[in-house]
C-alpha cells in the first residue's frame, strides 16, 4: 500500500491507517457505536491473545515435544494431535477468564462446554486449531471462530439454542493463520481487515485493511485424490479449470486455502463423497465463519444447493459440502450441479 493509498484508508470515517495495532482498532470502532458496551471488544482481544499464545507454540512445536499425536480420537473420530488439545485449552480458557463468552463449542469436544459466566452476553464457536494434519510438517494451520449474541435470558444456563441460530446471526467472524507469518483477520459485518501479528512487539498490527476478493479467480483448491467419488457436476467443473490450465493449489488447511484464494481469487471446494455424503467440514465452526467473512469480502459460500448462511443449524457437529470463493467461479460451478 503507497501512501496515497494510506492516506485514502485513513480519509474513511471508521478506517485507521495501516500500522495502527489491533487493540487501538478495536478500540476506534468500538466509538462508531454510541450504544456499543465494549464486551464484544473484549471478547475479540481474548481471542486475539489466545492467538498469540498458539503462535508461540506452533512455533516451538518441533522443539518441546509437541508435535505427534495424543492417541486418542475426538468427536469427529479423528485422530486429536498434541497442539488440537493445547489449541483447545488455551482458547478454552481465554474465554473462561475473559468472562464475556457465556459458552464455547470447539470441533474438540462433544457437548457445550460453560464457562460459568452466565451474565457473559456472548456464545463462541471455535475450531481450535485446522488443519492438524499439517502440524507435524511446517505447513501452515489456524484457528477459525464464530461468535453469536446468546439468546437465552441472560444469567441463566446457556442451551444449543444459542449455537443453533442460524449463519446470518453471527455478529463476529474471523480466524488466526500460523503461515509464514500469523494473521488475523476478522469481520463484525461491516469490513473484513487483516492484521499481522510482529511476535517481537507483541501486537497485531493492521496489515491488510478492507479486505475485498477478486470477483474471478484462476484457482481451484480441492483434495484431488477423492474426485473419483464427486458427484459429476463437480467433476465436469474441474476438468473446466484444467482446460483452462487453471491453478492447483490445496494445502489441506481450510484456513490457509482459503486466506490465500480470499487475496488471489480463487475457488475451495470440499464436496461430498461416497466415503462423507454430507462433506466433511463442519457448519458451525467451519463454514459459517469463513461464509460470513467471504460475503463481507465479496465472495460466495455454498453447499451446492443452498448459501451457507441460510442452512438451518440442527446440531453442533454438523457437517455441509462447501464450495466457497470468488462469485464467478462459485456461480459457474453451482451451474455445473444437479
Ligand atoms: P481439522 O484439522 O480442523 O480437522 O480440519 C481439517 C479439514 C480442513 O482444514 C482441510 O481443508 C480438510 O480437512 C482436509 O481434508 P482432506 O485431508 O480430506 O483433504
Ligand atoms: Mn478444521
Ligand atoms: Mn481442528
């Protein structure tokens, strides 16, 4: 970004410039809203300092004995990795201390899990750490979160009612990349801003300001090992990208494919299978993030048949088909289906 362009961000009523750090930003939109009480500002700074506390690990992973895995399954029957568990704990225990969030459900843990702050006005859907297979090789992995307005009583025991409401009520979205660098980016539903996290001063610093997503892509990101069991629509489209020597680009960290494909412009597709007739991906702590996010940079998020945002939660671990990214390549893939 040249200074022109700086200058340009920061002439935006609500915009800072690029370099001011994530709290004063929290901070400066907080003011935009007379009646707003901070505690969602809060809430995003636990998150964010959780963040930093996954950095540091995933960075000493290799060294401290970290990596590999607990020997256990969790809920998804997965294999659970060491830094799945930490990842779980620390975010676990951020919104514990922070005292905002009221409940948490985490891809690590069947049931909902309290926090015992029940005035807390606030419930937090977490993918702890994606991407785990990528933990033990270097490759980057991150951390996805929804965040809702809970809407039982406040002060009284949080239910799945207030994790089942639906995509469009999500009132924050975001996740952390462990790449090359670490980053966080995050929406309220207004702007999707990155910020980049400086590991020597401690701070996320705004990096990425009003994120939005080429409305074409030349990048197709799926497993291309299971095409064989998509439906033929899918595959059709993917022989599509490659005559048009389209790239290939699939990191097997939904975060990471879709950071990259969000800059670039491009398409991630997780289908269903034979082997996972309902995809593999999980709705809440997933797809709709990420869905919330990609609509506010420009982008579409489908299962195929329906936006993501309006499929009616029926469970916490719920799966979807997923096809997100730039609005051209989704719309010309949706046309290929059945
Ligand atoms: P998680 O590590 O949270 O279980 O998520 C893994 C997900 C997603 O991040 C990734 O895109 C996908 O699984 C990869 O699955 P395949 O190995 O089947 O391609
Ligand atoms: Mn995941
Ligand atoms: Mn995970």
């Amino acid at each position: 970004m040249n200074v022109q362009q700086m200058e340009l961000t920061a002439s935006h009523p609500l915009a800072l410039p690029v370099g001011v750090t994530l709290d004063r930003y929290i901070m400066h939109r907080q003011t935009a809203f007379p009646y707003a009480t901070g505690e969602l500002s809060q809430l995003l700074r636990d998150i964010a300092l959780a963040g930093k506390i996954i950095h540091r690990e995933v960075n000493r992973a290799g060294l401290i004995d970290l990596t590999g895995g607990m020997g256990v399954q969790n809920i998804q029957g997965e294999s659970q990795q060491k830094l799945d568990m930490i990842a779980n704990i620390r975010f676990s225990r951020a919104l514990k201390n922070g005292g905002e969030a009221c409940a948490i459900i985490s891809e690590e843990e069947e049931g909902i899990i309290y926090t015992g702050n029940n005035h807390g006005k606030y419930v937090v859907a977490i993918d702890p750490l994606d991407g785990s297979s990528n933990i033990d090789v270097n490759v980057s992995i991150g951390t996805i979160f929804s965040i809702y307005r809970r809407v039982t009583p406040i002060g009284t025991d949080p239910t799945l009612d207030d994790f089942l409401q639906g995509g469009r009520r999500q009132v924050a979205a975001g996740y952390i990349l462990y790449g090359s660098s670490t980053i966080m980016v995050y929406t309220t539903g207004h702007s999707v801003n990155g910020f980049t996290y400086d590991a020597s001063l401690g701070e996320y610093i705004l990096s990425h300001p009003d994120i939005h997503s080429p409305a074409n892509g030349q990048i197709y990101s799926c497993n291309d090992g299971h095409v064989e069991g998509y439906e033929t629509g899918v595959q059709a489209y993917l022989d599509g990208c490659r005559k048009k020597q389209f790239t290939a680009r699939y990191i097997g960290s939904l975060v990471a494919d879709f950071h990259r494909n969000l800059l670039k412009g491009g398409i991630y597709l997780y289908p269903p299978t034979r082997k996972a007739p309902d995809g593999k991906l999980r709705l809440l702590y997933e797809a709709f993030p990420l869905a919330f996010l990609a609509e506010k940079a420009g982008c579409l998020a489908t299962s195929g048949h329906k936006a993501i945002l309006d499929i009616k939660p029926t469970h916490l671990h719920q799966r979807t088909p997923l096809y997100i990214g730039a609005p051209t390549m989704v719309e010309n893939l949706v046309g290929m289906l059945s």
